[in-house]
C-alpha cells in the first residue's frame, strides 16, 4: 500500500502541529510549512518521525504569496527526490495569524496583511498544487466560528474567512472530475498561541466556556483528529461543506 502525504501550512505549533501528528498517527507522511522558529519545526519532525512517518519542513511567509508558491515547490520537489514523483495527496490550508481592531480604527497595512495571510497566499497556493494533487485528493481549508457569528474587532480577519469558505465551495465544484474533495474547517475559540494567545487569558476563557455548549475553550487536540477523519475513506462523500469544530460555542 502506498504510503499518502500531506502538506500542511503553519504546521510547526498549535492547530497546525496537532493535524501533523494526528494524520502520521493515522500512517500518513508529513511535509509542513513553519514562518521562522526552526527549532519548533524540528521538534515537530522527530515527533513525526517517531510514529513512524516521513516529516520534512519549509519556510513559508502568508504575507507573500510567492512565498506560498515557492513552499509548494520545494515540498514538490523533495517528493521527486524521494518517491520519483512530485504528486501528494492532502493539502491543508491552515497557517495564519491574526489581528484586532475595530471596523473604526482598522488600517489598510491590517488588512492588507488579513488578506495576504488568509485569502491571496491561500488561493495562489493552491492553485500552485493542483497540478501535483493526486485524483481522489483533499483540500482542507482552516476558516474560524467567526465567520458565522461576530465579535467586535476581527472584522479583517473574519472577512478573510468568510472568502476562504466560498473559495472552498469552487474547488469543490472544479475540482469534482479528478474526485478531489474541498472542505472548510472552522474552528471557534481554541486555547493556543494565536493572536496572542488571548483566549488563554482568564476573564476569556471564562467568558467564552460560558456562552459554549460543552462549556469550556477549545483546546488544539479538539481540531487535528477532525482534519484526519476528513482525509480518511470514511469521509469520501464530504464534499463543499463547512464544519464547525467550536464545542457548540454561541449556538
């Protein structure tokens, strides 16, 4: 049996490093993008490695596209090396960070940077990958609770998201002859690093376990086993579809 790949962005912490090893778990070879720590990304490679499955990491910057592009190259490119073809199976749109501020107050360079992250690197990377994407493939795009429900000052951020969910549903559609599957998953709050790690914060977590259904904050390990189980047989028949992964948050 074939051994699958799938490259992951900002898979070097949080969200991202649980998807990596939740998918070598489930026998699956890892190629993953970090933006500078090395010493994360290679914590995270002999964490992979460990389980058994192959893990390569790249540097990959969302503020520049080309950046994007040059990732999926050198991710393409080592998969020549190694398997004598370029050809993946699984691509995960996840990195990102974040920004806040009120519609009021949001500066073009915030936005700028909100478009670039989650929507111009996204769209131009994959369109990079598709020639090397394998038939039967999946696209796993990262959306977040807040492009269903609003709080104040993640407009940009929210905005980009929403975008991500509609391109998600045309690569679906495009994609439908080659049996390649595009999904969105949309996290709600999740206690990790990102944006500061506001939703670590007390006052927060308290707040937001008390307006969720399973009354707590998300943690990473909520999210990785979702992206596996859509990468799986099981999940064939999924297909342009959003799933919420928030506990049941602000229902």
């Amino acid at each position: 049996m074939n051994t699958k790949t799938a490259i992951i962005t900002g898979g070097s912490r949080g969200l991202g490093k649980d998807m990596a090893i939740s998918l070598a778990r489930e026998g699956v070879d890892i190629i993953f993008s970090y933006y500078s720590n090395t010493t994360k990304a290679e914590d995270v490679i002999s964490e992979i490695k460990a389980l058994g499955q192959d893990a390569k990491a790249f540097p990959f910057d969302g503020n520049d596209h080309k950046s994007g592009q040059a990732f999926m190259q050198s991710a393409t490119n080592y998969l020549k090396e190694k398997n004598d073809s370029p050809n993946f199976d699984y691509l995960i749109n996840n990195a990102g960070t974040g920004t806040f501020n009120m519609v009021a107050h949001t500066t073009e360079d915030q936005f700028n940077e909100m478009m670039n992250v989650h929507l111009k690197s996204v769209y131009f990377m994959t369109q990079a990958a598709l020639p090397f994407l394998n038939t039967g493939g999946r696209i796993i795009n990262i959306s977040s609770g807040l492009a269903r429900f609003s709080l104040p000052g993640m407009s940009a951020y929210a905005v980009m998201k929403g975008a991500i969910e509609v391109f998600t549903r045309y690569l679906a559609k495009e994609l439908g002859d080659r049996k390649i599957t595009a999904n969105t998953v949309a996290p709600g709050a999740i206690a990790t690093d990102f944006a500061g790690g506001s939703n670590k914060q007390e006052d927060k977590v308290k707040m937001i376990a008390s307006v969720t259904a399973l009354g707590r904050v998300g943690e990473a390990e909520d999210i990785g086993g979702v992206v596996a189980f859509l990468c799986s047989d099981n999940a064939g028949w999924i297909n342009g579809q959003r799933i919420e992964v928030s506990g049941g948050m602000l229902v």
